[in-house]
C-alpha cells in the first residue's frame, strides 16, 4: 500500500484558547505538517504546538502578496480558520479557493450548545445550507432513521468561553500594542475589549441572581409575549449578514412592526445575547424608543435571563440570524427571521412581513424542520465545544477525522446516499 502524502495546514485565527493548538497537535501526530499565521500576542499563545509560527505585522495592503508567497513556500495545501467574515480570513478564503486549496472553517455551532460547525465552503449565510433545499435534504437522509437529539436551550461553557477571552486579550497587552494589519472588527479596541472581558467574568455571579428575578417578573405578568432573540452587534456574522445599517435601525423596525401589528395587551420582549458585556446601552435605546412609539409598558428588556422558560411561555421569537431560532422551532414557535442564515427555510421560518407576523404568525412545518435537523446532525454538526476541558476532548475525537476526509461533510452524505442507492437498486435487480 502506498502511503499518502503529508498534508501541510496553515491555520490563521481560531477561538479563543487552545483548539486549535490541540487541533493541530493531533494532525501532526496523523503525519502532517502544521503551520501557524498570528497578528498579535494573543494568537501566539499556544504557539508551541504548531511546527511553525509567523506574526503578520505588515499592511492591510501588503497581506495577500504576503500571505500568497507564505502559501507557496511552506507548499501549503489546507487552510484551517475560525468564521469567513473578517478581513483576514475572506480574504485568505479567496486565495484559497483560486489555487485550489482545501479549506477547512470551524464555527460555533448551530445547533449550540453541545455541536461545533465544521464546513469547507463557507458558513452562516455564506454555508453550502443556504443553497440545499428541504427535499434535497429528505432525499439525502434516505435510510437513516435516527432520531434528532434534544435541543437544549443554554448558550454551553459560557464562563470557559469569557475565561479565554479574557485570557486571549490580556496576552494582546502583555505582549504589548502593535500597529495591526486591518481594523478590528471589533469595537472599541484591544485594551477595551480585554477590560471589558475581564469585567463580564468578575460579575457574572451577579448576573445569575438578576437571571432569576427577571425571569419570574415577566412569569407573574400573565400577558401573551413576542421574544426577540438579540445578537452581539459587533459580531461578525451578524454584522456581515444583517441588512440593517445599525442596531438602532433594527430594534425601531422591531419595535415599530410591533406598535402597528401585535394585539393591545400582547408584549415585547428583548432577551440579549448571553455574552452581552454591556458595550452598547441597549437597555436605554429600547426604552427610548418604546417611548417615542407609546409603547413603554409593553416592552421589556432581559439581560442574563435564562432561554429555555422564556421560550417555553413565548407566543413566537425574532431575530436577524441568530441561530437561537433552533431552540423556538424545536418547540414549534413561529419564527421570523430577518436576515439570510442556514435555518431560513421557507418551510419553518416565515415569510410574512413582521408587522403581519405580530398580528398573526404562521405556524413551522414542524416535520420538515426534524428534516433540517437530522440533515445537520449527519454533516456539519461535531459533538462538543472549544471552550470547556471535556467538551474540546469530545470535539477532537471526531474534528480530526473530518478535516482528513476525503469529501466535506455535504458531499460525504450524498456518496454514501448514492451508494446505498445503488446497492438498493441491485438487490432487487437480483443481481
């Protein structure tokens, strides 16, 4: 037997903590060689792991002849990144694509919080997904009869998860500023963003206690409610995807759709993103507009509550994208969903305006979302997490495997449907 080639893997900026390290670690161990591109101290963390590591640390407009000729020389033939929509990585993406390289994109889960996404074409509004329909679906999962696994509805290992980010942005400045190659697509900056962090940890005690008294408020209110399901506005998927130009413009649409269309005695409420740090006075601007629209007693705003029971008694959800939608839809929620994600099949999220939706919101086709389900579940969804010790240990087992397949997960799915076509098909030949 002849023994393959080894590969040569070029990882760019992952999540925060060691992943990626540990991820390549174990392709190294496979036989292959791993490499490494930072821009700051803190992707320079677990740089031990990695057979090489080189800092960037020139211009935005001398990147891609940089990273161009880093390609040829270390012969690379895969690239491992975490999400597609900051410059670095699109950029990258695109080289990748026009040599003809493999390209491997990790991203937190849909399904969160017990699966991580792994894809090679893209992700989020830009996944293979948003072009595979239903039936396409249906038809792929032919013979497998497994049942789709509970959606539980918690963000997953969120204080692992502000831990190393907090530990990722405290490395940035121990290492000190330099000058970066592009902007960050995060505001408000780097020593911001580690203060920030680091004070999300220190109380998130306190805002377990306000979880609870907030969630019990709008319990004893008794009134029928809408859940808006807010993401973090300096996200880059959702900045990439939304088609509003601001927060501000999407919480008035929200808020004004609500003011014409919901029933007198139905409510509004903003549930904010578990990770929500306080960076935008989110609290303030809804109120303000609520007033502004005469609507101030019928709307709420929760930070830190908990999903799952607000879900349970919500009248239906919205969001841009967020893929928190799966956990109204495994309940049966009608879901309107404003902006392009994996999920916005016309088969379970609405395509009524939203005014309309308040008024009266068509139901999901519950089956065809088990369908989507159970399509994820057999291709883009690995079991674990980045963040927690057992979680990552559970990803590994099955992430390594997948970036040395052969065919991505989408295509593996329909050889394999293929091939059991066939064989169905010459065994009632006879022959």
């Amino acid at each position: 037997m002849t023994a393959r080639r080894p590969r040569h893997f070029l990882f760019l900026q992952g999540p925060h903590g060691p992943f990626f390290a540990r991820l390549a670690a174990s392709l190294a161990a496979a036989g292959h060689q791993t490499y490494r591109i930072g821009f700051n101290s803190g992707d320079a963390l677990f740089r031990s792991h990695f057979g090489g590591f080189t800092r960037y640390t020139g211009t935005a407009e001398g990147w891609e002849a940089w990273l161009s000729a880093k390609l040829e020389k270390a012969q690379v033939t895969d690239i491992v990144l975490y999400g597609t929509t900051r410059p670095v990585h699109a950029q990258a993406l695109a080289m990748a694509r026009a040599a003809g390289l493999t390209t491997h994109i990790f991203e937190e889960g849909y399904l969160r919080p017990w699966w991580v996404t792994y894809e090679r074409r893209g992700a989020n509004a830009t996944s293979a997904l948003m072009d595979i329909s239903v039936a396409d679906m249906e038809t792929a999962l032919s013979g497998q009869s497994d049942p789709p696994a509970a959606a539980p509805a918690r963000w997953g290992d969120t204080r692992q998860h502000i831990f190393w980010g907090a530990v990722y942005h405290a490395a940035v400045l121990a290492g000190g500023l330099r000058a970066k190659p592009f902007p960050t697509h995060r505001e408000p900056g780097v020593p911001a963003e580690a203060a920030i962090a680091i004070r999300h940890l220190l109380l998130s005690p306190y805002a377990a206690l306000y979880r609870t008294r907030a969630t019990a408020n709008l319990s004893h209110s008794g009134a029928p409610y809408h859940l808006v399901l807010l993401q973090l506005s300096h996200d880059a998927n959702h900045i990439a995807a939304s088609p509003y130009p601001s927060n501000e413009a999407y919480l008035t649409h929200v808020m004004t759709a609500f003011a014409k269309g919901a029933p007198g005695h139905h409510r509004l409420v903003f549930k904010a993103h578990p990770l929500e740090d306080g960076r935008q006075p989110l609290a303030r601007t809804i109120a303000r507009i609520a007033r502004r629209l005469g609507i101030a007693r019928r709307v709420h705003f929760l930070s830190g509550a908990k999903l799952a029971p607000l879900l349970d008694a919500a009248h239906s959800a919205v969001t841009v994208n967020s893929t928190a939608a799966h956990q109204a839809l495994w309940r049966g929620l009608p879901v309107k969903n404003l902006g392009p994600a994996p999920h916005a099949k016309p088969e379970f999220t609405s395509r009524q305006s939203l005014e309309h939706f308040f008024a009266d919101p068509d139901r999901p086709d519950r089956d065809a979302y088990m369908t989507f389900r159970r399509y994820l579940l057999a291709t883009c969804q690995i079991p674990g997490g980045f963040y927690a010790t057992r979680a990552r240990r559970r990803l590994l087992r099955r992430a390594t495997d997948l970036v040395l397949a052969p065919l991505d997960p989408f295509d593996a799915l329909n050889s394999a449907d293929a091939t059991a076509q066939h064989l169905r098909l010459v065994d009632k030949s006879g022959h």
